[in-house]
C-alpha cells in the first residue's frame, strides 16, 4: 500500500484508481510513471510505502517545506517570504 504525504490519499491495489482508469490488481510498480495522485496531482515518485500500518484518511495537518513542495511540484517553485 502506498500513500500520498500530501493529502493522505492511499492507492490500493484492490481497488485501483478508477478516476484515472487503472484497473484493479494493479500493482503500484505497475503504474506508469506519468501516474499522480487523484487527490492532489502529486508526482508518484512522491508517495510513500506503507507497511502494517492503518491507512490515514484527509488531509494531514503538515506544514510543507520548500524542498517538498519543489519535488511535487516542480513547476510550482515556492518563493521565499519577505
């Protein structure tokens, strides 16, 4: 199981992602690499395996830093305040 640091979507194989027409039993590897996140857009290279753990629901109370924000959107740079 794999999830989004972002937004705390959870991509099951089981289930798949059928807003994006991923079958079920499609294994995370197996997705392409242009694949993001159906919550928030976020790169796939961005999400993080999840082993034995319960899988977390909305949005995680997180701050974002710059070098986050930069990597899953790199388009998107942050500028600094001030």
């Amino acid at each position: 199981m794999y999830s989004c640091p972002f937004c705390g979507y959870v991509y099951k194989p089981s289930e798949g992602d059928p807003l994006n027409n991923i079958p079920r039993n499609t294994s995370f590897a197996n997705l392409l690499d242009s694949w993001t996140c159906p919550g928030c857009y976020v790169r796939k290279e961005a999400f993080k395996e999840r082993k034995n753990e319960v899988p977390k629901f909305g949005i995680q109370n997180k701050r974002i830093d710059e070098e986050e924000r930069n990597f899953a959107f790199p388009d998107k740079k942050m500028k600094k305040a001030g």
